[in-house]
C-alpha cells in the first residue's frame, strides 16, 4: 500500500483523474496484475487471441483504436506493432511507465479523453444523468476498428464511489444508463467494433457460489461470440473468505 501510495504522489494526472479516483484506480489495478499474474493468464491470453483473431484482416497502417486501454496488459501491443498497424490507446490515465515504453514509437498514440464524455458535468455540475457520448473522438482520430476492453463494468465505479463519499443521489439504474450509452454509441459508429467485456460476477466461497451479479443490461447485446472465465480475485485479495471470478464475453457489433 505504500508504495502504490508513493506512485500516486508522484504520477501526472489531471486534476479531475485525481479528485475522481481514476489515478487511484489505475494504480491499483496495475498493483493487483502483478499479485495476481498467474490467476489472470487464461483472461489475458484469451484476450490476446481474439484480438489477434478479429484484426488480421486489416491492411498495414490501419487504426485501431482501444478504449478503456489501461495498463495495455490485455492487448497484444507486440504483435500488433509487428503487423504495422497504428494504435491509439485511450483511456483518462495512462500511467507514466507505459507511455514511456512507446514513446520513440510512432504508430502508437495515447490519448486522454473521457470516454463516458460525463466526468465533468458530474464533478463539476452534479449532473447525474449520463449522456450518449458524442462521435468527436471518432471524427477526430478516424479509426478503422474500435475495441472496447474490459471497460463495461467499470464505466459507473467511479461515479458510484464519488457520490456515495459526497452525498450524491444518482440517477436511478445509473450503471445500466452508462453502459447502455456506450452500447449504443458504439453500434452507431458503424466502424467495425468488438466489445470484450464481464457479463457476470460470481463471487464463491467454500467452492460454491454464494451470489452472481449480471452486469450488461437485458437484451441490450445478442448472445456473445465467446465467453471464458476470469479468476479476478483469488480467495485473499477481497478478504480471507471470498473468492471472485467474472463470465468474459466478446461481442462482434
């Protein structure tokens, strides 16, 4: 904990990342990969080949574009980078070791925007009803293929936390607001998309499954194209007793 505390003081991030907790989370998440490395291979490795899988068609120097990139431990940078292709990684935190990996590298781009298009006229307004993301991301950097990456379920965590710290009431079904309007704006791009995200959480203990929470809306997305397990939380990392795994789906829309 220290020292995920001495990378936040010393990791840039916006004012807003900060005060919302996505620098926290960032760091955390990159803390909990390197605990939980070996329990997050089969998650990893299925992502890298359906990546892999559903991009080999496309010509050098296309863009694909990844929102929700994060630490970049769920996509194949290497062997995309192999096939020329040029990457643009979004997400509102990029931590400062990844950027520096890539940064003599001219194909990749990191670019830091608020995928959800909310973060401000929550924090700064209260607002508390999501709105469909505007296309200017897309305009703006014209990528021939999007990949939304282990990004649904975490779209309202944020927000969630935030308001409950701070006394403020949420739109009723505020999860399913969010992921709906990602849903939906990614099917309107008409840019070829896949989704790779959890759909359910089953939380175990003593081997058996004490609680499943579906996280994608009803009837929002057809049936998956593929679907695997992700142990996300071995027994020990929540607490002594409970042990979490995820359902992973990808969809092609």
């Amino acid at each position: 904990m220290l020292y995920e505390y001495l990378r936040y003081l010393v990791s840039p991030a916006s004012l807003i990342s900060k005060k919302m907790g996505y620098l926290k989370e960032s760091i955390a998440i990159d803390a909990r990969y390197k605990r939980q490395k070996k329990a997050w291979t089969n998650h990893l490795d299925q992502c890298h080949k359906y990546i892999i899988q559903y991009t080999k068609m496309l010509p050098p120097k296309s863009k694909i574009m990844f929102l929700g990139s994060g630490a970049l431990y769920d996509i194949p940078t290497k062997h995309l980078i192999k096939k020329d292709l040029k990457l643009q990684f979004v997400d509102l935190v990029h931590l400062s070791h990844i950027k520096k990996l890539y940064k003599n590298n001219s194909n990749i781009t990191f670019i830091e925007h608020d995928i959800s298009e909310f973060t401000d006229r929550f924090y700064n307004n209260h607002e508390t009803i999501p709105p469909h993301p505007s296309n200017d991301l897309f305009e703006k950097y014209k990528p021939d293929f999007v990949i939304s990456i282990n990004l649904l379920s975490q779209l309202s965590l944020n927000f969630e936390k935030y308001a409950s710290k701070n006394n403020i009431e949420l739109a009723a079904g505020f999860a399913d607001k969010i992921i709906t309007a990602h849903i939906l704006w990614l099917k309107g791009s008409k840019i070829n998309t896949l989704i790779i995200s959890d759909m359910e959480r089953h939380y175990n203990k003593n081997g058996n499954v004490t609680e499943i929470e579906e996280i994608i809306p009803d009837k929002l997305l057809s049936s998956p194209d593929h679907r695997w397990k992700w142990h996300i939380a071995p027994k020990g990392e929540i607490n002594q007793k409970t042990d979490l795994t995820h359902i992973v789906a990808l969809w092609k829309i």
